[in-house]
C-alpha cells in the first residue's frame, strides 16, 4: 500500500529535479532511463532492446513526461511502459497536434545454449497511431550476454526491414565494478545521422554511482557525436517506488546550455510482502563485526566467480510468488516442468524417467528409492515391491522393523500422498497386505523420534541482507532445540552458517548447548549469499547410518546463484545420494530451489511466517510415523547379519571407492561400494568368520584389515569404519661442497613467498637429507654448513601430485673459495621502484639473511654489485645500479655493519646473465649480487 507521505515525498523530489525543463520534441523508448543494462527487466526496453525483457520474470511499470519552465502542460511529451512475466508494451503520446500516439510491444528470453555465458534474446515492433502493425512497423531484434560476471552485453537492431530508412544498430556494455559503481559504453549507428556533419556512429560514455546505502542512483553519459552531457538522478521511496530525473547538456559549444529533460517514475511490485530488488537500489548489507576463527571454503566446491555479490542463476527454475499450483506441486506437473527446463534439467530429467515410467508415481517411487529402509524380510517384500498396500494409493516408506515380540512384528512406516505431503489420521482400514492371508492387529500414529534417530542441520543464510530476520531465526532456532532436549527423542542437530564464504559448520551433535552456542553466533554480517554451496557443505558432515537426515534452509534470497557451478540436479543428486530431505525456509518471491525441496521430500515456508509454526510444522512432519503390527506365518524372525560403517581419509572427508572383502585371498569377494558423497557402506554378510578387507585408490595409500566376526551373532549389526591415508609428498637430496662431495651441514626450507621458515633439517655424514613436503607450496631451500657460503634453490611443489618424490641437490663453496674465484651470490627478493633506488621494504627479509651471514663470519668483506638490463643508455645504466647497490650498502651499515667490510659497485648492462631480447631474460638481468672480496 502507498501512503501519503510516499506520495508527497515523490512529488516533492520531482519538482526539485525538474523545474529547468522546457517543452521538447516527443520522447524516445531510451528517454525513460539513462542506465542501459542497468536494470534487468526494464519495461522501456521493449523499445530499444526487447531481450532486457526476458532477464527476469518481474513486472516494471515506468511513466514519465517533459514539462517546461512554467509547469504548464503546452506541448507535453509523456509515455508510459509495463512490463509483466517475459512480455512489455509501452506507448508514448504529445499534447502537441503534430505529434501522433507510438505504441510498442515486444517480448524476451533465457536462451539456454552455455551454462557459462548466460543469454537472452527478444524482438518487438513499434509503430504509430493510423498506421498497420503489420506493413509499416519497425521490427526490432536484440540479445543480451554475459560473458564475465558482473559484464552485461547488448545487441539491438531497430527498424530490421529499414521501413524508415537503413536498419539501426546499437551495442551497449555495462561493467559493474562495486557495489556503488559502474561503467557504461556504447557505440550506435544511424545511416539518418548525418546532418549538421554528425557521424553515422555514435561513440557514448557513461558512468553510474549509488549513494546513502544505494537509496540514490546518480548516472552520467556523454555522447562523443552531438557532444550532449546526459545527468541523472533517481530515488528510491518506500521498496517498490523509484523517481528520478534525466536532463541533458549541450557542450559542443563550449558553454554548457541546458537541453532537455524526462521525470520518471517506476513501479516495481515485488509481490505481497515486497523484497529488495535485486538491482541498484538493494540496501547494502552492513558487517557487525562478528567473523568466526574457522571461516574456510569447503574442498571441493567450485566457485564459478570470485566475487560474493553475484545474482540469480537466469537458467535456474523460478517458482511464482504466491505459491499456486503452477508446475510444481503435483508430480505430473513437476515431472514437466523439469521436462521444459533445459540445460542441466534435461539430465535430472533424464532419472525422473529411470525413476518413474508414470509421473503420478514420482513420489511414491522417490521414497522407495532414496528415503526408506532397505527391507529383507521375504513378507514385506515380492520382488522389488512393498508388500504393505494402502488403500488410498498412498506412498508407504518403511524406517525401521522390530521383531522383538515375534510372531508380531511391528513395522514403522511413513505415508505421505502424491504430492508428496506426509498423511495424518490414518487406521487399521486404510492398510492391507497384498497376501490377503497375512493379519494386520493394529495400526496406530507414534511420535517417530522415539524410535527413529533424527539428525537436523540448520543451514543458516548469514548474509547481510538476514538483517530484519536473524534476530528471530536465532530465538527460534534455540526454541527449536529446546523441544528437542524435553521431548526425550533421539534427535542430534548441527549447522552451517555462511555468507559470501562458509563461516562456520557444527556437526550433528546431541550436546544441545553445544548447538545454542553455535547458533547463536548467527548475525547478518554483510556479503551475498551461497546458498547452493551451503547445502553441499552440509552432505559432507557426519552422520548416523540409521538416521533420519533433515536440512532445513533459511534464506531470503535466490539459492541457485551464479557464485557457483552447482545446479538444481547437482543439489538433487546430492541429496538423494544422502538421503537427505530438503526443507526451505525462504522469501516467496525468490525461489528457485522448488525443484529440488520438492523431489527431496522436503516443504517450503515463507521466512516471514511466524518461524515457531514453521519449525512445529516441520517437526510435525519429519516425525509423523505410524506402527504398523501384523502377524507373521513365517516359522521364526529373519534374521541378517549386516555390516555397515564409513569410509573417510585421514581429515574425516568421506571417500567414494570399492571395498573388497573375503576370507582368504583365493576365495570368493564380495564387492562393496561406498557412498560417494557421505563414505557410508552396508552389506549382508555370514558372521561367524574373518575376514580380510581391501581398498586400492589411486589418491590413498593401500589398505588391508582384518575384519573378525568370529563373536557375531546372526541378525546382529556391526559397524566398522575404516580411514585412508593420503601418501606423502618426500623430498630428498645432498649438499654438496666446490668439489661435488657430500658435506654434512643443515637445509633451512623456507616459504618463498613468506620467508618463514617452514623446518630445519640435519643431513647425514655425507651430507644426505630426507623429509615429507606439503605440497602445492614454492620453498626455498638453503644449505647450512659452517665456514660456507650457501647456493639457495626455490622448488616449486604447486603441480605436484600428492605422493610424489622429489630430489633437489643444494651447493655450498668454502669462504676462502669464494675468495679466490671471485664467485658471485645473487640476493633475491631485493626490489626497487621502476627506475628508482631506494629499497622498498619487501626487500628486508632477504638483506636480513645476509646481515646474519655478516655477523656469523665478522672477518669477511662482501662487494654489493647491481645490474641492469639494455633499456637505457649505457651511461644512465651506469649510473642507477651505483645508486642501487650503494642504497643496499647503506642498509647494511643502517643494520649495525661496519662500512669498512662492504663495497658497492654498479655494472650497469655490462654482465647480463641471459637475453636482454625477451621480457624473462631482462628480469634476470635485473639482479643485485654480493661477493666476498679480500
């Protein structure tokens, strides 16, 4: 609802911004912005580059007009343009008779051709009042690309079939560098514009700022043909009104005289309860401080962009705001919405159909496959169906079997109907068993917690935009785990907080004021949000194998963004592969993860409900169960030996691989595999014997345990985990004196970037070494023997595979060698400004190990000698290495060296080391070098 004061304060802006403006020719399409490709969506694009259209499914409504000095409406141009779902229409009209009324209409898209480059395309048609569409009409084409993130393209040719004259063509680029800044270009072309010797292309410059926390929008243009300065202004009122005015300037002259100008005024409705636009206008987020110890970035994931304010996923599904039934609650009408997405829906469409030859059953069968126990007994079981039919054709998930009163056995079971909602309510009458023969004695509903482990991870949006909710996503979270610790149940619960990065994760744990703690360091500290990452972050925690496994999403914005490769079916395999069901907590009109809550089972909330309801809801639903007793003719309990338990390497990350198990190495094995994304196993096995378990991975070193079940009963479980470990990266070599010889000695590993030092190693008599390395590193490694000068070397370990051996010979020559050869020692790291002298103090650490050589051996003096490459004269050459290799001196002597032990000399381009023909050979020329002198 738009109160007075909105209004009052839109008329008040307007009449501020606009009272220079004087009556003008009628308005163009692009009159009504002055930051093309700055809005996704704008509805005056279907004027001038119709694809902006099909950048989102908002609706936008802009109108403006010219006014002139007086206010008086003689001669007023005006125009107004809407916008709603991919389709715009506009017109623009003159009070002036020599004006006719110009109408527009036009379409755009999502062109799904490259998950990587983003495209939209669109046509439309102009044409004016008394005229046909159809024969005089000027068709419009446009497209819109992103080829890097945060660079937006264009491409429009107006007037296709030259009904006006040649066809034009207008290329625009938007370059979106910060928050609050923006560069724009253009070049256009008009065959027309050749009067007063104007050039048929048109160069245009712009530049777009946002200030007072993006409340105000200030843009500029100038175009380099008419020399006409654009300036505009535009406010936001409210969450859905913008005002705004654009005035042009005439400097061609050289005195700056006013032009023209449009008042505008946008409405962009954003649904009910209204959201930030994804635009300009979003309210930055604010840092409060808070920043966890453990921030990480979980391996393995992959960001796409570097960048934390990236925006929605444009091929990602989008769910209308209101929540109607619109292609994704009934499984008919989500098996096609997937069908019609494209690009990576088209595989996850791909094992819908594997999964579900009927759509009608795609729930049904997504429970069967991925959320209920595996189920052996011969009664509940025929084939590969459930024996255990409900009458209304509901989907019956089996979690647990109790054979303990047997003949009676109690099945636990949950229910839910074709659209996947679980079912309440439900009787003795509304099962029976497909072997009529078979007794049902009760049914009744159980609180499932009671018998069914629990694990819940809270994934928790800490981006700034959470500001107006977090404060309750906290409160309501601990309630949450208040209920948990009362109720008795067997429920764990962990977390995943996270931003622009993940800030910090918490495993499924049962100490619930370990939880409290956690949760209660969620703040909205600024940044974007990774939602898609989150969720991945958290399939990678520790579960229990007989647990339930139930995240639950809270976020106010898009969960499938372009700061991440991962799409909807990469979260759905991910999950189902968990097993894990996906409840979404979010803002109504920024829901693009519906596909994957929806084929996980899970139910969406919106963030602005009261959260206690949505949390009861859940809880609610994740534990209704019912207990299911029937009779059973078999003679005694099935009994199955199982062994179950997880693969993880030596950091605790779960492993996907193959175990291979048998008695012996001649017998028969079986062959076990792991779930890639949790490193859990199940297998049936005969107890009563041992067995030998293997694992060969080309990341992890061999692995072989004996696995003894020589104590196991049969129908017994047993865990039995079983941990990698990666091999290790050694290195190895010998110092070796002027003589080649081994002489015994140290080797300090230095990082080379750092200059820390990472260990000190002792080598043998001979001078040997050996250790393990971490690599993905570039060190330094200095030999140490007293009464020598050392040759450092740099290794760099960046491309080496992990396990890999490394051999690395390292140099010394004895002082009074170096003496008598003249040998030279070049200092690395010793930098200085283009075509300057003085040191700049990333050189320190370096001068500070010749310091240390200096006072180790006080009897010795060294010459400072700089070099240059050929760029330059000989003299001037001359001349800047003297400076250089005196400036490296009178450090020395500033660090307590006595002058009289030191000499500089400058050689210019006189002794180059490689080519001075390409750039690395100059840089090696470059150098600053020291040698012992008598």
């Amino acid at each position: 609802m738009i109160d007075r004061r909105q209004i009052i304060s839109v008329a008040l802006f307007l009449l501020a911004t606009i009272s220079g403006l004087r009556a003008q020719s009628i308005l163009q399409p692009e009159d009504f912005t002055n930051r093309r490709l700055g809005l996704p969506g704008d509805a005056s694009s279907v004027g001038w580059n119709p694809a902006i259209l099909g950048m989102d499914k908002s609706s936008d409504i802009v109108g403006g007009a010219q006014y002139d000095t007086g206010f008086t409406f003689n001669n007023l141009s005006y125009g107004i343009f809407s916008k709603f779902w991919y389709l715009g229409a506009g017109t623009i009209g003159s009070t002036s008779e020599f004006n006719t009324q110009r109408f527009y209409g036009g379409f755009g898209f999502p062109l799904d051709v490259s998950k990587e480059i983003p495209l939209w395309v669109g046509g439309g048609v102009g044409w004016s009042e008394g005229t046909s569409l159809l024969s005089d009409g000027e068709f419009t084409i446009g497209a819109v690309a992103a080829p890097l993130n945060k660079l937006l393209t264009g491409l429009a040719i107006q007037d296709l079939l030259g009904r006006n004259g040649n066809p034009r063509v207008a290329f625009d680029a938007n370059w979106r560098l910060a928050d609050w800044l923006a560069l724009r270009g253009g070049l256009y072309y008009n065959s027309l514009d050749t009067f007063g010797n104007l050039s048929q292309v048109t160069p245009e410059f712009g530049l777009d700022l946002w200030l007072f926390e993006q409340v105000i929008a200030v843009s500029s243009s100038f175009d380099f043909n008419r020399e006409d300065f654009r300036f505009g202004v535009e406010m936001l009122f409210g969450r859905d009104i913008i005002a705004g005015s654009f005035n042009e300037l005439d400097v061609e002259t050289g005195n700056v005289g006013y032009k023209q100008g449009v008042g505008i005024v946008r409405y962009r409705p954003k649904g009910p309860e209204g959201f930030e636009d994804e635009g300009p206008f979003t309210p930055p987020s604010t840092r409060l401080g808070w920043a966890p110890d453990r921030a990480y970035t979980p391996a393995g994931l992959s960001y796409k962009y570097a960048v934390s304010d990236a925006t929605e996923d444009p091929l990602a599904l989008k769910r209308p705001c209101d929540f109607t039934p619109t292609g994704f609650d009934t499984p008919a009408d989500l098996f096609e919405t997937v069908r019609t997405g494209g690009g990576s829906y088209r595989m996850l469409f791909e094992a819908l159909e594997d999964l579900s030859s009927n759509p009608n059953d795609l729930f049904k069968n997504i429970r069967k496959s991925f959320y209920s126990r595996r189920v052996r007994s011969t009664e509940l079981m025929k084939s590969d169906s459930l024996t255990i039919l409900s009458r209304q054709n509901y989907s019956i998930g089996i979690q647990n079997l109790d054979n303990s009163q047997f003949p009676f056995v109690s099945v636990y079971m949950q229910v839910t109907d074709n659209e996947g909602r679980s079912v309440r309510g439900l009787g003795r009458n509304d099962f029976t068993f497909a072997d009529p023969s078979l007794e049902i004695v009760s049914v009744r509903p159980i609180d499932s917690s009671r018998r069914i482990p629990v694990d819940v991870t809270m994934i928790i949006d800490c981006s700034g935009s959470m500001g107006g909710e977090i404060e309750a996503v906290r409160a309501n979270a601990q309630s949450f785990v208040d209920h948990m610790e009362t109720s008795g149940a067997d429920y764990r619960i962990g977390g995943v907080l996270y931003g622009s990065i993940i800030y910090d994760t918490l495993h499924p744990t049962n100490d619930f004021q370990k939880f409290r703690k956690f949760v209660s360091n969620a703040a909205a500290i600024g940044g974007d949000e990774i939602s898609a990452l989150a969720v991945k972050a958290a399939t990678e925690m520790n579960y229990r194998p007989d647990a339930q496994r139930i995240f639950v999403l809270i976020t106010d914005d898009w969960a499938i963004q372009q700061n991440s490769e991962l799409t909807e079916a990469d979260l759905v395999a991910m999950l189902w592969e968990m097993k894990a069901r996906l409840y979404s907590i979010h803002e109504p009109c920024k829901n693009n993860s519906a596909v994957t809550t929806r084929l996980t089972l899970g139910q969406e909330y919106n963030i602005r409900s009261p959260f206690t309801t949505i949390l009861d809801e859940i809880g609610t639903d994740i534990t209704t169960t019912y207990e299911l007793v029937y009779k059973s003719k078999m003679k005694e309990a099935p009994k199955v030996t199982i062994l179950r338990g997880r693969v993880k390497d030596d950091s605790g990350r779960p492993v996907g691989t193959t175990i291979t198990m048998g008695e012996s190495l001649n017998s028969s094995t079986l062959n076990i595999p792991t779930n890639s994304t949790t490193g859990e196993y199940e297998v049936e096995i005969v107890e009563g014997k041992i067995y030998q378990a293997e694992i060969n991975s080309d990341l992890y070193l061999p692995l072989s345990e004996s696995v003894d079940l020589t104590g196991v009963q049969k129908g017994d479980t047993v865990y039995r985990d079983f941990t990698l470990y990666m091999p290790q990266t050694t290195l190895r070599g010998q110092i070796l004196d002027q003589n080649n010889r081994g002489i015994r000695g140290k080797v300090q590993i230095d990082d080379a970037e750092t200059l820390e030092t990472v260990m000190i190693i002792e080598t043998d008599q001979n001078g040997r070494y050996q250790t393990a390395i971490n690599e993905g590193r570039v060190y330094r490694l200095t030999p140490v023997v007293p009464e020598y000068i050392p040759t450092p070397e740099e290794l760099d370990t960046r491309g080496v595979k992990r396990g890999a051996a490394l051999e690395k010979d390292l140099h010394v020559i004895s002082i009074d060698q170096a003496i008598a050869t003249g040998a030279t020692f070049r200092l690395d790291n010793i930098f200085f400004d283009f075509d300057k002298s003085d040191l700049k103090s990333e050189s320190i650490p370096e001068l500070r190990k010749l310091v240390n050589l200096l006072n180790d051996y006080p009897s010795i003096r060294v010459e400072i000698g700089a070099h240059t490459d050929w760029d330059g004269t000989d003299d001037y050459n001359i001349k800047l290495s003297q400076r250089r290799a005196q400036s490296v001196v009178n450090w020395l002597i500033d660090s307590g060296v006595s002058e009289s032990r030191l000499v500089s000399k400058g050689y210019g381009e006189s002794k180059p080391i490689a080519t001075n023909e390409t750039d690395e050979g100059r840089a090696l020329n470059r150098r600053v070098e020291f040698k012992l002198v008598r």
